[in-house]
C-alpha cells in the first residue's frame, strides 16, 4: 500500500511539474517583415506563464532604440515583465537596428526615415502576431514610448499611411503612448500627414501618459491636442503626472540631463524615474488592456 502510494506521488509530481513548465515565461528572437515593402525586422517576443492562445501588445521603443550593447534597455524589459505577469504576450520591435541605425534622436535623416516608415512597421508586426496560433488575432494592442509613442498616434490614426489596404479583418484594439514626440496638432495633421488640421481621429482607443515637467516631448502642445480629439467625441484620454520627467517609467533613474541631443532653447532633456508616476502607471496600463483586450 506504501509503494502504491509512493507511486501516486512522483506521478502526481511528475503531472505538476510538466504543466509548470509547460507554462512558464518564455523569451525567443523573431523576425518578420515590415509592412514598408523593404525591412525585415528583428525583435523579441515574449510569452506569458499561461494557456495559450494569449492577448498582445507591441512594444514601439523610443528614439534611443531597442537594446544597448545588445542587451534590452530597463523600461522595455520591466514593461515586458509586467505585461506578462498580467497574463499578455509582448512583442518589442526593434526598427532602428535592421535599418542600420543607431540613436534617432535629434535632428537627422534617419530620423525622417523613422517617422515616415514606423507605422508600417507596427503593422508588420500586427500581422506578424496574427500569423501565430498562440496569439490571439483578435485581442492586440500597442505601447509606444517617446518617439515610439508618437509613431502610436501616426499608426493608429484613421488615415494611417501604414494600415495595409484593405484592412486587416482585425486592427489593433487599444493603444498607449507615454510621452509621445509630434503629439500637437501641428505634427499630427498636414503637411506632415494626409489629416487636415482639426480632422484627426481614430476607432481605436488611446491613452497618454505624460509628465508636466518633460521638457523634451513638451505635454501641453500634447495635452491640447488630445483633449480637442477627446471634444470630437474621438476615444482618447491624457494623465498628466505634475512632477514627473520624461521616462519617468523607467525603473530606477536618477534624475540627471542627457548629453543628447541639445533641444532648441539650448538646454538638454531631463530624464529620471518618478515612482508615483512609475506606480500609477503600473496600474493603469494593465487595466486599460485588459478593459479594451477582453480574455472573453
């Protein structure tokens, strides 16, 4: 009877163990093709400890890029945990390296390149998603940060240069933009988009996270733009945290200036984390995907 019994537990282990690992986090290396006709993209795509198949989110990164000496940079990874701990996969998209550039930040023509091609880009990977049978097709969404979040705005908007046509059967559910770059009206309409000034709009909806004191992505222009979008009656909204700085997401930054790029009235971004903005956001960002993101 003790060796039956015996028995029963190293099977009952054996069963246990298997579905741990079965379901345990799992990081891969992946490539697909951008949307732009030309790039093939690189990025990592992390799943979740659960049953697939799993809700997404696409990383968008900012002007600084993906990685540094090869290694994802604190705000993308502790994201990518965070989102997956909450039960969705993440997708973060490397659009600088495949491109042979590096920081895109400041003035340049790699940055025109950036702006212009991103969209087709988020896109790229939405399709890329919808390819996986571990993904839900139906239940994606997308997080840009600084250039990354303007690139959000460009891709989610109604007359997105990058939406394929026609349309995929599903587009993109929800959408995040922590201080997002050419958030204005004047960014976001012609000439520098097909939108006439006033007309922008989109289905999908948005959320800013932004900081009063961010002297890089300026969040007033940002804040009027949203809040003209919202009059319309569009499905966006703007928190603006009063005491934080640009990438005040960031785990663990001292709040220090960069030493690029030099920004018009001459003085250098201030960055640095800002933990009661660091939390709210930690809270908010799940919830937003998970209201908008469904698991039913």
């Amino acid at each position: 009877m003790i060796g039956i019994t015996r028995c029963l537990q190293v099977v009952f282990l054996a069963l246990i163990s298997s579905i741990a690992v079965a379901f345990q986090v799992t990081a891969e290396p992946v490539t697909f093709a951008s949307l732009d006709g030309k790039t093939r993209l690189q990025a990592e795509l992390r799943l979740p400890a659960t049953e697939p198949p799993h809700r997404a989110i696409v990383f968008l990164h900012g002007c600084s890029g993906l990685k540094r000496d090869g290694t994802i940079l604190s705000t993308y990874s502790a994201w990518g945990k965070h989102l997956n701990d909450a039960g969705f996969a993440v997708l973060m998209v490397d659009s600088a390296t495949p491109r042979g550039f590096g920081s895109t930040c400041g003035a340049s023509d790699a940055r025109k390149v950036m702006y212009f091609n991103r969209p087709f880009d988020a896109y790229g990977a939405l399709a890329y998603l919808q390819s996986r049978p571990d993904i839900r097709s139906d239940r994606i969404g997308l997080a840009g940060w600084s250039q990354g979040g303007g690139i959000a705005l460009l891709t989610i908007v109604s007359q997105s240069i990058g939406r394929p046509v026609p349309p995929p059967e599903h587009d993109f559910k929800a959408a995040v933009a922590f201080y997002p770059s050419a958030c204005s009206e004047r960014s976001q309409s012609r000439p520098f988009t097909e939108v006439e000034p006033g007309g922008w709009s989109t289905d999908i909806p948005l959320l800013v996270l932004h900081g009063a004191k961010d002297n890089w992505a300026k969040p007033e222009p940002c804040r009027r733009f949203i809040e003209a979008a919202r009059g319309r009656q569009q499905p966006v909204e703007i928190v603006v945290y009063p005491q934080a700085v640009h990438s005040f997401d960031a785990p663990n930054v001292r709040l220090q200036r960069r030493t690029m790029p030099v920004l018009a009235d001459g003085t250098r971004p201030l960055i640095g984390t800002d933990e009661t903005a660091r939390s709210d956001a930690r809270r908010r960002l799940p919830a937003f995907f998970r209201l908008h993101l469904p698991e039913r």
